[in-house]
C-alpha cells in the first residue's frame, strides 16, 4: 500500500514540478524525446511539451491503477470462501 502512495506522490509532484517550471523545459522536452524516439513517435513542438508530458504523467497513473485493479479483482475472485 505505501508503494502505491509514493507512485502517486511522485507522479503528483513530477506534474506540479512541470507546470510550475521547476523541472526546466529543456530537460522535459529531452525526456520526451528520447521517450517518443524509443516508442517511434513523433516528438511534440516545444510549445506542448509540457502538455504532453502531463498526458503521459496522467495516463501512466491510469494504466497502473487499473492494473492493480484488475489484480485485486481477480485475486479476490479466485480465493476460496
């Protein structure tokens, strides 16, 4: 449970840090690059990296709870009683 607290808290402040610029641009806009190079997408322009890194922070919070959901559900279907 507290592994779960800290992943958001980290995802939660990384997100603040990107919009209030405490994180820098240039260095958000190389971490999406190099992000969208490995999966073979298109790099974002610069003037919606921050956009664009706050969807990828948001959907990364998704998936994993949904994923942990789905292991919940499915563990507590499979138990006896």
């Amino acid at each position: 449970m507290a592994v779960i607290l800290v992943f958001h808290a980290v995802m939660v402040l990384l997100g603040l840090g990107i919009v209030s610029r405490v994180v820098p641009p240039p260095l958000v806009s190389d971490m999406l690059g190099y992000l969208h190079k490995t999966i073979g997408i298109t790099t974002p322009p610069p003037e919606l990296v921050r956009m664009v890194a706050l969807i990828w922070i948001g959907s990364v919070i998704v998936i994993a709870d949904g994923c942990l959901f789905l292991l919940v559900f499915i563990a507590r279907l499979s138990t006896t009683g």
